[in-house]
C-alpha cells in the first residue's frame, strides 16, 4: 500500500513537471525568437530545475525531498521574476 503511493506521487511530480518544462520551452523559444537574452535564461533555467526535479523523483539519494525543494523553489522564482507585469521585464506569455 505504501509503495503505491509513492509511485502515485512521483507519477504526479513527474507529470507537473513535464507540463512545467513544456510550458517553459513555450516561452523560452519565444523569448530566444525576439532576441531577449534576459527572459529566455530564464526560462532555461526554469527548465533545468525542472528535469533535475524529475530525475530527483525516481532516484534513491539523501536530501531528495530537500534538493526537490530548493529546485521547484528556483524553478517558480526564475518564472515568477520573468513574467512580473509591474516592471515589464518580459512578455507574459
């Protein structure tokens, strides 16, 4: 029973995470299109937390739920830093 629902959780973190990294190669192969250096290192960054996430998930390490952590952390930071609408950095889409 309760490896059950571990293979549910990581099959559930390992799903967002590829709607994630999706949705950041969207963005970024539309920041790469307009020259914007800025926002599509972002997004590349954003994209690499992501993979790493997912790697993480089915890897047996110590720290896992600390490193998975800290990497979905950065990965909503980067994204929230380049779609902030207050300073105009980025386009939101």
């Amino acid at each position: 029973m309760t490896q059950a629902f571990a293979y549910r959780g990581k099959g559930v973190l390992t799903a967002q995470s590829g709607t994630r990294v999706g949705s950041g190669a969207y963005k970024a192969t539309k920041d790469f299109a307009r020259g914007d250096i800025l926002c599509s290192t972002l997004c590349s960054v954003s994209i690499g937390c992501e993979l790493a996430c997912k790697i993480l998930a089915w890897l047996s390490v110590p720290g896992k739920f600390a490193s998975i952590v800290v990497l979905k952390g950065v990965c909503h930071g980067s994204t929230k830093f380049r779609d902030m609408s207050p300073l105009q950095i980025c386009s939101a889409n």
